[in-house]
C-alpha cells in the first residue's frame, strides 16, 4: 500500500521533521505534562510554527493561516504526533476549536480568539466531562442560570464590532446585559487538561430543562480568570499532572460569549467531537515506535522470539490500516463532510493500535536490553506509551461508545428497524487527548 501523498508533501515532512531535529530536545515526552521545561519547549515551537506559517497552516488566510490543503495539514498532524506532539497544549485551539470557532463563531468571536491561536499565544481547555457524565455527556448538570443581578455592571469594557443581537430572550432565558442576556454558571467539570495553563474554556453547559436532554445545552467560551473559576490538579500515573477539576461558582456569562445558538449546543458537540477524535494522528506515533525497535535493540533484535517479531509485524500493519481511515475521514472533511460514524470507526481502530502496540513493544524492550543512549530514550518513549494507552480507551469517548455509534449506523444504513431502541449520547473527552 502507498502512502506517498506528494512531493510536496514529502518536502513538507523533511522540514518539520529538521525543525523538530533543531529546536526540540532528543527526550521530549512533554505533550501531557505541565512541568514548566516542557511547557516552554512547547511554547517555543508553536511561535516558531507559526512564524513558519505551519502551526495553522489550512485556516484561510483571514484568520491567520496559508490555506494550505487539509492533506497538508494532515502531514503536520502527523509530524507532531510522531515525535511526542511538541505543540503540547496547542493542539486543541489548532485542531478542533479554532475550526469549529470558525464555523459557528460570529465575527467578533473569529477576530477576537482566532489569531491568537494562529500565532501559538493562547492555550484552551475543554469543559465537557462531568462526575456522572463521561461517555453519557448529555447528561451533565453544570448549568447556566439566568442572572438576576443582570444590570450589565460586570460587563467588561465594549470592543468593535459590537455583538450580535438575536432579539427576544426566547430560548434559554438569561436577563438583560449591554451585551443581550446574561448567565450565571454553577457547576463542576473534570478531567480538563490543562486547565492550570489555560487562558480560555471552550464549555458546555445547560441552558434550558425542556425537552430531551439533548436540547437545552449551550457552549459558552469562557476566559479563565474570570471571577468564580476554582482548578484542582488531578494527579495520574503519566508523569506531571495535566488533569484537572474545575469547579464554576456564579462565573458570569454574557452572549457574546455564547459559540452557536443558545440551547443549540449538541450540535456544535457533535462536531467538535468528530474533529478530536481524527485530529490527533495516534497511528504515527505507534508506527515510528514500531519502526525504531529494531534499531534501538541492534544485535538483540534478532535473538526475540520469531512470534514476538511476528505480533511487531501484524501491529506495524494495523497502524497503516488505521492510518487509512484516518485519510477518509480527512477526505470527507474536505468536502464538508464530518461524519460522526467514520471518526467512531477511526477511533476504534487507534485505540485497539495503542493498546496493542503497547503490549507489543513492552514485550520487546523487556525481553531484549537496549544499549546506549539511543536505546534508554527508545525505552522511555515505549513506557510512556504504555502509559498512555490505558488512558486511550476512555479519553475522547469510550471504546463501548464507539462501537455503539458504529452499529446503530449500520443498522440504520440497513434499513432494520430503530424506533425504541435507546438514543447514543456523544462521547466526552475524559483526559487530553492527545
């Protein structure tokens, strides 16, 4: 199978990659840490990406790209990944919520939060997850109550343009600000990462108690050091923590902080979801890890079990495989279309790769002694992923969520019969993704 996508393609691999060789230390394992080394080789990166015009490179050019193809885009997804994502935190702002910004956002949203994002200044954090409501997200509670108190007092000084005005408080509720209606929000979020770091929370809450519980969210973009906002660090087995419990307690919203239509959140989710489960390229640092083991056991390598190197070659295999469905969700994006039932297959698919090829190359660096410095470093980039493997089966939507997406779109496609049968909430991100 070819993989080749282009000579222009391959020149844009050799110069992330020499970029990657010139600015980013051989050890790096930082994408999931907040240890402030880490954070700050990150940080250098991404304004060097973006003074490259790399780090967005497919946004259009009004909002701080090259509008490069998404094909292109897609080589940067995987250059990053393959090499322990030097972006750290950026990748979320670079790859889900700047595009679904642009998307549903209003002018003054796009001008306000998207070149900041371009430029690798800006860390954002997702409000999904909530004790109760993981996989099940439409079930959260964290709400956003009407403010009695809405005298627009708290309302931070105007810009231009002005907000829009969508009229009647109709949906929703919410009192009246300069800024149209006003919320307050009550509630608890966890498993957010980076939300130490973060300037701004991409949330989601509930608006309205009406109807399927489906209805009635609303995503809110929310600055971090707003008044009311309490992080808690969550410690975890991947080195310096990255997970944290945010707690909302009477933080102040306005309209021109609400992404989409109010109560008309689900869909927005649905999107966002379908964009981070293909927007981290898992299949390459899987592949570049399998491909690096015989290397990093020289001699030895040849003195493992013929059914040990056998189960190398079988992952080796399907990290091309889900590397190939990763490419037809990027094809259907292409042409506008994000569909939900191929990103589930995709990411079914890249977690049982992780799973998988961690076993296997666990196996390997602890049967076979990996000599010098090469071989330590190959061996730590092997235990980290073995680490975050176990975390893949929950993180951006459970495996058993997947699979449940998956066969009803099949049933569904088959014509068999629905009506009855329970609706699938969408996934929420337990941990970063990665």
């Amino acid at each position: 199978m070819e993989y080749d996508l282009g000579p222009e393609a391959a020149a844009l691999r050799g110069r992330l990659r020499a970029l990657v060789r010139e600015h980013v230390p051989a050890d790096y394992l930082g994408a999931f840490t907040a240890d402030p080394a880490d954070l700050a080789v990150a940080q250098d990166f991404c304004r060097l990406l973006a003074d490259e015009g790399l780090l967005c490179m497919a946004w259009p050019e009004e909002f701080g790209g090259r509008g490069a193809s998404l094909w292109e885009q897609t080589v940067v997804r995987e250059e990053m990944w393959a090499r322990h994502e030097p972006r750290g935190a950026q990748y979320m702002g670079v790859n889900w919520v700047g595009p679904t910004i642009m998307r549903h956002g209003t002018p003054e949203q796009r001008a306000q939060h998207l070149p900041p994002i371009a430029r690798g200044e800006v860390i954002w954090c997702q409000g999904f997850s909530e004790p109760g409501a993981g996989s099940d997200l439409a079930s959260l509670r964290t709400a956003a109550r009407p403010d009695e108190n809405g005298d627009g007092a708290d309302d931070p000084p105007p810009r231009d343009p002005p907000p829009r005005d969508n009229g009647e408080a109709s949906r929703g509720g919410g009192s009246t600000s300069r800024y149209g209606r006003a919320w307050r929000i009550h509630g608890q979020k966890i498993w957010t990462s980076y939300a130490t770091m973060a300037q701004w929370c991409f949330l989601l809450a509930r608006t309205s108690t009406s109807g399927r519980k489906q209805q009635g969210l609303t995503i809110f973009l929310v600055p971090m050091d707003a008044p009311g906002i309490e992080v808690r660090p969550i410690a975890c087995m991947m080195g310096p923590h990255h997970l944290n419990e945010v707690f909302f307690d009477g933080v102040r919203v306005t309209e021109r902080d609400v992404l989409g239509e109010v109560d008309g959140g689900w869909a927005v989710v649905q999107e966002v979801l379908a964009f981070e489960r293909v927007g981290i390229a898992r299949y390459a640092r899987c592949e570049r890890l399998l491909q690096e083991a015989p290397e990093a056991l020289g001699d030895a390598w040849e003195e493992l079990p013929a059914e040990l190197r056998g189960r190398w070659a079988r992952m080796l295999v399907h990290a091309r495989r889900a590397r190939l469905l990763a490419y037809r969700v990027v094809s259907r994006q292409g042409t506008g279309q994000v569909s939900p039932v191929d990103s589930a297959a995709y990411r079914i698919a890249v977690t049982r790769l992780d799973q998988e090829s961690a076993d296997v190359l666990m196996e390997i660096v602890t049967a076979a002694e990996t000599a010098g410095d090469d071989g330590a470093r190959f061996r730590r980039a092997v235990e980290d992923h073995a680490r975050y493997a176990v975390a893949s089966t929950v993180s951006s939507g459970s495996i058993e969520m997947q699979r449940i997406l998956l066969s009803r779109a099949l049933l569904a496609a088959s014509g068999a019969p629905s009506s009855g049968q329970p609706r699938a909430a969408a996934p929420a991100k337990a941990g970063a993704a990665s």
